[in-house]
C-alpha cells in the first residue's frame, strides 16, 4: 500500500496517528539540524519533518532528496509550531521515520508552483509538468465537475447521451473538414465532424425525442488566438418543441452551474433581440455588466458644415461618465486605438462635458454649443462626462464602437470580473447578404425555421426576416446558440431556392437528410454549447487552451509530442496516397 | 405546445383530463364507424379513438393519415372498455377531438415494430427508422444509463474526467492508425488514438492521480465479425496503486451496473490465474456458467499402439454429462465440427461410459476398459456421460477444446442465458514468442510490469515470467483489461531489450513518455473496459452493432449517408495529396 491518506487529508484530529503518504517534493529546507519537506500530490500539501534526531541513514536519504521526487514516506502526525492557515493541513505536520525514493526526478524546466517562471512555450512543451501546477490542474478539475454537472442535469431532464460517428462523410461545401483516408475503401475518404448536426436531426427523426452528447469536434481553419482545431461541445436537440422549451431548459442547465460551482443565484437571463443588441452594444455578443450604452445620434447631428458626419450613413455616440478630465494624451490614445487597423475607424470625435457645464470637443469650429447640447441630452450625459463619437458605414461603426465601448469599460474599471451576466439574444436575421458572391447565405444554417409571422416576407424583403434562432451570452462571451428547425420539407425547399441553391445543389448537400425527413419528421429544435469556452469563463480565463490538458498552438502543432508529423512511405502506400508538396 | 404529456405518460387516474399527444401513427384500425390509432413517441404508445360522431371534418383528416405520420392531437381521457395490461397505458384511451398532421410520411421500407420485416442492409440503409423500433431504441437507451452510472460511480471515487487529443502523433509501429493530413502543416499527419495510452500515463506523470474518460477510439484494421473501425472505451489509470486497488475499483463498479441495470447483487468476482484458465477452460476468457472442465489426461493415455496420441504433446478430454445416448450422427457432427478451418482439429475421440458401465469409444482397437476406466475415472465421469477428446500441439489442442466445450454447452443447453459469471483473469505472461519473427512481444504492451517476485526470472526463463495484467471477463467474453505499468528506468530498459529494441528503436518509439518519466513518474496502473461490449452483455446482444446509434459495416462503411467518400480534387490540392489508385 503506497499511502494511507493523500496530502491533503490529515488535519488536527489525526494527532498521534501513524500514516504513509506518498507524492513529489514540492520544497525542500534546511532549518539548523531539522529538514522541512512540502510534500505535494493532487489532494495538497503535507509537510515532512527530519528531526534532528533521525536516523544517520533517514539523514543520508534525505540529503539525496531533489525537488519533484516521488517518495513514499511514515511517520507520525504531530501538532505543528508555527500553524499555517492558508492550506488546509497546516496544522500538522508528520515527523518521519522512513522514506522510500520511488522515482527520481531530474530538475525541471520551470518552476512547479503556480507562480512559475516558465515561458509560454516551455510550458506546452512539457505540459505533463505545467500540470502539475496546481492552479492549471484545478482548471481541469473545475472542467471535470462542470461536465458531471451537466450530464446529471440533462439526464434528469430525460436527455439520452447518444455517441456520434466521429469518422462521417465527408460534405461537398466542407472544404475545411479535416478528412481521414480509408485504407478498406481505396480513394476515399472519412471526415471528422465539424457538428453532429445532421446525426442529431436524423435522431429526431428516429423518435430519440432529447438527444444530448458533450463531444469533441473538428475544424481545419486558420487558428485565430483563441481557437483549437478539436474542440468540445454540449450538444443537444429536442423534439415536439418550440424556442421556449429549449431556452427554458439550458437557462436552467446554466442557472444549475452557476448555483453549483459558483453559489450564484443567476435568476431570470434577459433577453435581447439581435437588433436592440446591435442598436446599444454594437454586438450580437454584449457584455452587459456594465452599460456605456450606444446612442444613436445620426439625425442630430448632421446637418452643419462637418462633411464626415454629414457623409456618413449614422453616427453614434456613447457616454464615458466622469471621464471629462481626460488629458489630450490619454484621447490620442484613445484616437490611435480606434484607429488600429483591427479596429478601423477613420477617427474619433470626443466632446467634454466639462464640470462648469461647457462643453469642450473635437468639432468645436463646426457645432456651437447649442447643437452640442441636443447630443448631450440625447446621451443622458451630466457635467464632469466624455461623449465619444464615431461614424460612418452603420454595421462597420457599430463593431469599432462596441470595440471602444469595451475598452473604456476596462479604463475606467466599470467591469466587474466577480460579476457573471447572462443573457439570450434572440430573433437573429434569418438571412445574411454577401457581397462578394452577391447572394444571402443562412446565418445559422440552412435548416434554421424563420419565425411564423416574417415566412411572409421570405418573398420580397428576405433581409428582413428573422429567425428562430438564439445565442447565450455571458459577460460578452457567445457561449452558444441553436435554432428551431425547418421540418417541413416546402418551406425548405423555398429556403433553399433564397440561398441561391439549385435543386441539384440541395439535393447533393443535404439531400440525405431530406430524405430521410420524408418518413415523419417532428418538430424540432437544439442548441449546442462551446464547453471549452464555457469552463474557461466559469475558471475566470481568458484563454480555452488552460482548460484543455493537452491543447495545440496556433499552427495546429502539439509541441509536446510534435504532432503532426511525416508518416512512412508504408503507410502512405497503403492507403494509395502520395504526398506532392508545393516547389518553394 | 405540442404536447402536454408524453405517448407513454397517462393512466387511469388522468380520466377526464383534456391532453394533447404528439407523435408517430404506429398504426390505424377501423372498427365499424370507429377509427383507431397507435399515436407513438419515446415514450410509449397511446391509443386514440375516433368517434363515430366525430365531425365530418375528423373523420376526412383521419381518412388521410398513414402510418409514421407525425400528428398532434387533441382529446378528453376515456377508460378503455377493454384494457390492454401489456403496456403501461392500456387502461385509457384518448377520445380525439383535433388532429393536426405535422408532417406526412412516406411508406417506410420495413415495419417499425419489434419484429420487423426489415432485413439487416436495409435497416442499416434507413438506421433512422430502424432506431425508431423499440427494442432498438431501448438498447441506446441502456448505454445512455450505463455511462450516466459509471460517470457518477467513478466521479464519487474522486477520478477526473479528463479528454485527451484525438488529433495526436502517428507511431511508427502505428501502421494500423487512421491518419489525418494536416492542412496547416504540408505533408505532416495526425493519427486517430488506438487507445489514449501514453496520454493517460503522462496525466499520471502531471500527478493526475485518478484519470477517466469514456472515449472514442480508432483502429484502421480489416473488420472481423464484430468490430468497428471506432468503438468506445471506458478509460482509466491511477496513481499509487498497486493491482488489488484497480480491481477494486473496477470490480466495484461492474457490481454497481449489475446492481442498478439487473439488479443483480454479484458478489466477490471469482480470480483465476492465466495458466489454471487455460488448464480448465482453454480460454484467457473462459465462460463459467457452466462447468465440463478440461482433464489433462496425457500421462495416462499415452503408451498404447496409437500413434496419434503417442505423437501428442497433450490429450484432453471433456465429460459431457448425459451425453453417451448421443447418436453416430451427432458424434460424426461433432466431429466436423472440430475439423471446421476455423477450428482446425484433425479428428475427435470418443468414450460413451454407457448406463449400463461398460464403454463404447471411437479408439476400441487400442485401449481395452481398464484402460478407459483410468480416463473416466481422471474425468469424474459417471455411466451416461461422454467423453470427448482432442490431442496435439498443446496451445491448439487448448483453442479446439475450448470451441468444443463451448459447443456443447450449447447442446445440452447449459448455459443459462439469464446469470452473468464476472471474474478477473490474472497473472497473464508478461511476454510471448513469436515463432515468425523469433522474438518476444509484450502480451500487454511493452510498459506491462512484471511480477516483483518474477523479475529474476527475466534473464533466464522470459517466458515464466508473469505480468501484473488482469482481464475482467464476464460469460466468456472479455470485457477490458490492464496492467500495473513498469515506472523505473531501469527495469523498462531491461524490457526493452528482452523485446529486441535497440536503443534507438526504443526512443524513437516510446522515448517521449519516456522522458516525461524522468520527471518523477508515480508508481500507476490502469485498466480500460470496451464499452460497446459491456452494452451489448447487458443487452443480451450478441453483437455490438445494436448498441451503437450509427454502426458501420464489416467495410468500414456507414451505408446510410454512404461514407466513407471520394473528395473534391480541390480539397486533395489542399492538403498536398494524390490519391494513386492500383491499376487492376
């Protein structure tokens, strides 16, 4: 037996007990004749006393000892001196009387504490050691716990967990499918999913009524900061419902986690159509915890003999309360941040509403304050605040201003990162144009159902039409959406001919499930959550790659294995491949 | 809202109540004036009445319904004047007010019901019908509560649910992986996890402790009978443990399900060493719901004028109780069945120890009863049994009795379909030769531990040597399995050259997780179980086929949505690949 307790179990009224523990030297000092050891494994830290007293061969044992070593150690359970109250067993402390090195360890590249002085790079590179730290292994356990929480909930919901094939077809427009040759099929090809979409239709089609599954996923896109090329979503789908049966069930399932692992009773989410959401946060995914929000100044302002304003389709301005005695430096900052080619704006116009009730601003040779005032009060701005103002193109406006918004939420500290504000954004076009292609594509996907009372203008202003589709948002965060389902196969065929497909075109990308929808399809609705993403915020990180124990880099590459890489002519030849790499 | 209740939901006691059901038409009788109508979800079946008196309207609706429709409808709760006491709602019957046709259904290609005409290619062609027939649903429905139950069983062990990448490094012995190219990385593939191994014993290295996951794997070799190209594993490892510890574990789990999904209480699991196994049953999985052990009766039969056995390396023989009626026919079936290729024996001997004690036997000429009595006495056998008896090579001599035994268990129908025998099979031989290559290979794999008190052996007698590795097996078929896992250095350099590595074989193979243990490796052990196959013992299936939602078949084909695919020369452009087919 390797141990009689972990290390983080013995507490004061284990006193006087003899116990075995086992686990790695987090510290080892020296103190006069005594030895200190911090011995730690998953559960905490336990500290080890060599007295004085020991034994020559314990003293000699323990003079080999190096940090991270895996010992099996017996003593006695004592009452400590000096008690520390910041770990939960530092009242006590185990006098040793053997010790058994069960592996060495040779020093590690960085520091195993949670505070470590290892690099970004070196960290996923040793990764099995960053795991060791103890702030990165409880992101894990927090992930862990999460995903029992779920699947407790949703079972208790009658949902079956239903598995997937991770090995699919490979579809026409997936030109972003990872695929997987098949060596039994010589020339063809598997694709790893991008979402069991079709599989979790074809379920309710098969009468499963509640489908969930938390899986793992599959996109060969460029990886932007926070993408992985595998990621996990809850996904579910229901069927014999509407919208606000599938809301009610995840607010539910959300409210279960915050009451769970946070103590927070997050009530009743809000809900916002996409177009108010677009109109006062600029974003389909406002961050709600504080409010700085949009206002929409276009009529007001124009009108006078500033061309910038007067060219653009709308102007909007938001309030930066008591941000007036902003220095010259600190709006150039602010001009150049907007500017960032991430951002785009041409420029920015600010007015002081200066604490003597003047105002200050950036067009003064334009407006007098007479008009300025009309802006002010359209702003709900008081003496002592700062409008910011932008313009132009209405979409590209909204997104630079909601980019500014968030940034003067963080300079003037009004976002609470203890506060967590969930909320659905509901009634999404149906409908998105492209220029490029000249055509609508679907927002969501091509199955998403419009709601009953636009199918009417499905005709003559399609742009108009909004879906039954839903996003939750948390503190800005999209952490995941759904759609009600098209089940009736003529309002689908008329959705496809809006999105510009040939019958020939449905039929070779989705004729499969409308196939398979001509034998009694139901009703039906899912949702599908980023659960990556989703323990990320609960963990308080910005980051998914910490709530992932073994995640790719930017390039798709686990720099601790060095996958992918080159596979033997063998194997190649075996499933009829050559590999033809472009000439430099 | 589409329903009130389920289809599966109302009793007696919701007499009067007005309800809506939604479901599928399982079928449509008319009675006189009355119509009558199987309404069916997950739930149950429903009956529903149409009046005589219904309106003209009902009665032209109904007219045109067909089976598999998807309706919704509208009703008053009657009691049945005939109860139907086979399902749980045959005591009421629903007196239809509406019917509203959701959707309409095409004939399907084989009747959704228990019984279905369906043949095997054509359910699998439509598996989202074939899903749709209770007996199918209901086996998905049991995997979904099998892994809600093993999730909160080890959960409350304190064992992390951690994911590991299923994008990882191909291995070079890996010539079985699945591969994926890398888009982002030209001519570099990902491989598909076989198992996630080496991901497990470095979560063990990160001090993980107790790891889990119940995961997909991936294995790209010509499908036997019952395989699948991905099948799911329960998955675990855990630190500072010795093997009694993982059996505990496990076996306390196995006893949980049984005691949940049978409510079955079964007990201590029986353990028998390797070598007894392959003494008494033939089989590292022996089926022990019944007995008909192997008799070694080599010694005592050898020395007569036949060749045969004289030439032998080793005689076994079964007693089949009861059996000596058995006639020249079933005896010369028998006998083609042991000479079966797949089975491969030369010939069979038998001994009828007839009622009234004399005995009649296929090799009269050479042993007179004196001698056969020697045999009966060695086999326990009493007058009206037969013995049955195979010789040779003693491993195939092993495997042909083993199929034998098992055969006649079948016959004389000893095998009790409703008792589940679990049991550990233990002390497996950590190596075994190869004949072929003139090596050793690891039974288990290559980080297998030996016995401590074997490991001398491992100079001078390899093939004594006995592993920490364990099987659960339960009615003969074998459930998952494990070992402890060699953590010092030394010991697996040892190993490794038993096994024939070089050097530098052994670090181009496994020198990544070998270097991860050079920091401070915690003595682990783990054990993994095929969830499929657990499924499908407790279904009472022989095949895992019906316990996994979308199967593929013996090609690796999903012949539903016709994967796997040729793909796009574009998407080939992509990832720097040629497909080279053979010429014929």
């Amino acid at each position: 037996m390797y141990r009689t307790h972990t290390c983080g179990e013995l507490r004061i009224s284990h006193k006087g007990n003899e116990v075995t523990l086992s686990g790695w030297i987090q510290r080892l000092r020296k103190l006069g004749g005594m030895t200190f050891i911090d011995l730690r494994d998953r559960y905490g830290i336990t500290q080890l006393v060599v007295d004085e007293k020991a034994t020559e061969y314990l003293k000699a044992t323990v003079s080999k000892l190096g940090r991270e070593f895996v010992i099996q150690t017996n003593g006695i359970v004592l009452e400590r001196q000096s008690k520390n109250n910041k770990i939960p067993t530092g009242e006590i402390e185990i006098d040793i009387k053997s010790i058994k090195v069960l592996n060495k360890a040779e020093t590690p590249p960085f520091t195993i504490q949670t505070d470590t002085d290892g690099g970004d790079e070196l960290r996923m590179k040793y990764r099995y050691l960053d795991l060791r730290r103890e702030t990165v292994r409880e992101n894990l356990v927090l992930r862990s716990k999460m995903a029992i929480l779920i699947r407790n909930y949703l079972d208790s919901l009658d949902f079956i967990e239903t598995e997937t094939p991770v090995l699919m077809k490979s579809t026409p427009e997936g030109a972003r499918d990872f695929v997987v040759p098949s060596r039994m099929n010589p020339g063809e090809f598997y694709a790893l999913p991008q979402s069991p979409q079709v599989f979790k239709q074809l379920l309710m089609v098969a009468g499963f009524d509640k489908y969930y599954q938390i899986v793992k996923c599959f996109r060969d896109e460029d990886l932007r900061a926070d993408r992985q090329p595998e990621f996990t979503q809850i996904d579910c789908e229901m069927s014999f419902v509407e919208q606000e049966d599938v809301l009610d069930a995840f607010e539910g399932l959300t409210r279960h986690l915050f009451k769970e692992i946070k103590d927070i009773d997050s009530g009743v989410f809000p809900r916002i159509p996409y177009a108010k959401a677009m109109d006062k946060y600029g974003s389909d995914k406002p961050d709600t915890r504080f409010e700085m929000l949009f206002n929409d100044i276009t009529n007001i302002a124009k009108g006078k003999d500033f061309g910038i304003f007067n060219n653009a389709e709308y102007i909007v301005a938001i309030t930066a309360k008591g941000a007036a005695e902003y220095s010259r430096k600190q709006l150039d900052a602010l001009t150049n941040y907007v500017k960032r080619p991430q951002i785009g704006a041409k420029g920015l116009v600010y007015v002081k509403y200066n604490s003597d009730e003047t105002f200050k601003s950036s067009i003064d040779k334009f407006y007098d304050s007479t008009d300025i005032e009309k802006w002010a009060n359209q702003c709900q701005a008081e003496p002592g605040d700062l409008l910011l103002i932008l313009s132009g193109d209405k979409f590209e406006t909204q997104k630079q201003m909601c980019e500014l918004r968030l940034e003067m939420g963080r300079q003037l500290e009004l976002i609470d990162k203890t506060k967590f504000n969930p909320l659905w954004v509901t009634d999404f076009p149906l409908l998105e144009w492209d220029d490029d292609t000249q055509r609508y594509y679907a927002m969501h996907h091509p199955f998403t159902a419009p709601k009953p009372e636009d199918i009417e203008l499905l005709e003559n202003a399609p742009d108009k039409v909004r879906a039954n589709a839903y996003d939750l948002v948390i503190n800005g965060v999209e952490i995941g959406g759904g759609s009600v389902r098209i089940y009736d196969s003529a309002l689908q065929s008329k959705m496809f001919k809006l999105l510009g497909f040939t019958e020939e075109q449905a039929n070779s990308q989705f004729g499969f499930l409308m196939n398979a929808f001509k034998y009694g399809a139901p009703p039906h609705a899912g949702i599908a959550f980023g659960f990556d993403r989703l323990v990320s915020l609960f963990a308080g990180l910005d980051s998914i790659r910490d709530v992932i124990a073994f995640p790719k880099n930017n390039t798709g590459r686990d720099v601790m294995n060095d996958a992918p890489s080159q596979i033997s002519d063998e194997q190649l030849k075996e499933l009829f491949l050559r590999v033809e790499l472009p000439k430099d």
